[in-house]
C-alpha cells in the first residue's frame, strides 16, 4: 500500500479515497487505528478521521475481544 506518501502531507482525490478504502478494508478485517497509523506513517487522528468519513463503524475501546470471558450482558 505505502505509495510515497510524504509523512504529514496532504491527501486529496483518488489517492485520499484509494487510502480510506484501503484503511476502511483493513480496519473490517481486525486491524486497529493505532496498528494503521503506524502501518501509514499518518496520526492515529488522520487514520480515525479517514475510517469515520468512509462511514465506518468504530469499534469501542478495546477493540477485537476474543471471547476469553463472557460478558456480563450488554
């Protein structure tokens, strides 16, 4: 994915839509914010901004549990 993007750089167009996409599939797949941001070289705010615009539902804090306890209903 890494296309040279330059750290803090701004993007517009088809590269910031091709990104979000990119960013939305892999945040769906499991990834988290932070492990994207560090992935993009971008701030976890840049990656949280992309994921909200390209109208992703953000998980709550704590991300992708893996069911080692049930949780008390919720």
């Amino acid at each position: 994915m890494a296309e040279t993007l330059k750290k803090g750089s701004r993007v517009t167009g088809a590269a910031r839509d091709k990104l979000a996409a990119d960013l939305k599939k892999k945040y769906d797949s499991g990834a988290s914010i932070r492990a994207l941001a560090e992935e993009t070289g971008r701030s976890y705010g840049f990656v949280h901004r992309m994921l909200s615009e390209s109208g992703v539902t953000l998980r709550g804090r704590g991300g992708a549990t893996r069911g080692k306890k049930a949780s008390a209903a919720g």
